[in-house]
C-alpha cells in the first residue's frame, strides 16, 4: 500500500533533549512537508522540500531541522532550542503539477511531549 | 504575503440543515485550492479540491466548493448536514514560496451538528 508513515505515535521527550521524529513516503512525491497543529491554531508550516538535498524555513521554523538526503525520508529534529516543544506533528507529501504542488498526502501524525 | 482565512473557528447545525462553512486566500495568482477533514487524533483527508477549469467542484461525502476569483473565496457547502459530518475543517492554499511551492492552511473550524 502506498503512503506516509510517521513513527512514533507517541513520543515523550524530556526537556534540554533533542528528538527526531520519522517521516516516509513510498508515493514517488517530490514534494515533502512537516507542520505543527496545536488547538485553535490550524497547521503551521515548519519546512517544507520540493527536491532532495533542498529544503525551505516555513513560518515556524525556529527550532527545528530537516534533512531531506532520499526522495522517500524527510526527518525532523526537534531541538531542545524549541521553547514549547510539546504539540502534534504532521507530515505530508505531493506531487508537482504546472506550477504548484497538488494536494498534500498526510500521515497519522506524532504526538510529542515533553516531560 | 500569501494567507488563509475561515471565518468561524466553531459552526453548530442542526442535522439535515446546510452546512457553510468559509474560506477567504490572500495570493497575486491564483492557487491551488483544498478543503480537508480531519478527525480527532488523526491525520487530514482531502475533501475536495480546485486547480484550473470548472470553479464548482464536488467533493467526497456530499460537499462541493466554489472558487469564485473575483472574492477570493473558497467556501465549503453540503445541503443535508449528517451526524458523521462532526469534525474538523481546514481551508488549505498552494503557492508559490520563495523558491518552491508550498501548502499554508487556515485555522480550521470545528463543525457541530445538533440532533
């Protein structure tokens, strides 16, 4: 079956401690995303990667890191720079038609918390 | 700069009554435009979305969107509104960022539906 998986489901961090949440795809997108969701605030944009080995700064990125050295992985480090670290993470991928990137393909997401 | 607006964070109807639900995008071109659901403690599904051609599209569970340029808006309707429609709305834009195309959301609305 095609899709994203994120690992874990759960995730709890202490704080001062970095943490790295994992993010595959195997729908050939080129495309990759993260965000952050937190109640009443929708999804934010933290980095966003249109090919591999290139990644761009969302509207959230302090913080945080990516790396994108496979098409298929695009992994996020949660820094213990994060002052409020503690928030559901999403990952998605899409495909590029014309000029824009279609529909973002979403994982279940991960729940991080910091202890 | 490109944003997302839903008006309403919280719309309550009673069941079998329409359901609208509003998005308004700020961008110089324009987008690509979605609509997801999302359930609690889960990842989004896309409802519908728009791209170029015909402005009313139909989507899954009965909900159609029209892209109407001149408002810039993109506002979600169903006629009948059912109990399973309970859940989490979110208006979503693709653009073009600083060197890549990137999907920003809105804020979401929480739909409610009375018996």
């Amino acid at each position: 079956d095609g899709g994203i998986t994120q690992s874990p489901k759960y995730l709890f961090r202490k704080e001062g401690q970095n943490v790295t949440l994992s993010c595959e795809q195997n729908l050939n997108h080129d495309a990759m995303y993260w965000y952050r969701q937190d109640p009443g605030q929708g999804l934010r944009l933290i980095y966003y990667s249109q090919i591999v080995n290139d990644f761009q700064k969302g509207d959230i990125a302090e913080g945080y890191s990516v790396s994108r050295e496979k098409k298929e992985s695009f992994p996020l480090t949660v820094t213990s720079a994060q002052k409020n670290p503690t928030a559901f993470y999403l990952c998605a991928s899409s495909i590029t038609r014309g000029p824009l990137n279609t529909e973002a393909f979403f994982g279940q997401g991960t729940r991080l918390t910091v202890v | 700069a490109q944003s997302v607006t839903q008006l309403g964070s919280h719309v309550s109807v009673s069941e079998g009554a329409l359901v609208l639900l509003r998005c308004n995008y700020s961008s110089s071109v324009p987008p690509y435009l979605f609509w997801y659901v999302q359930y609690p403690n889960q990842g989004l599904q896309l409802l519908l979305k728009y791209t170029t051609g015909a402005t009313l599209v139909k989507g899954i569970n009965g909900f159609e969107a029209e892209f109407k340029k001149s408002e810039t808006s993109f506002h979600l309707t169903k006629p009948s509104a059912h109990m399973s429609d309970a859940a989490e709305y979110f208006c979503a834009v693709s653009v073009r960022g600083s060197s890549a195309s990137k999907i920003i959301f809105g804020s979401g609305t929480r739909l409610s539906i009375r018996p």
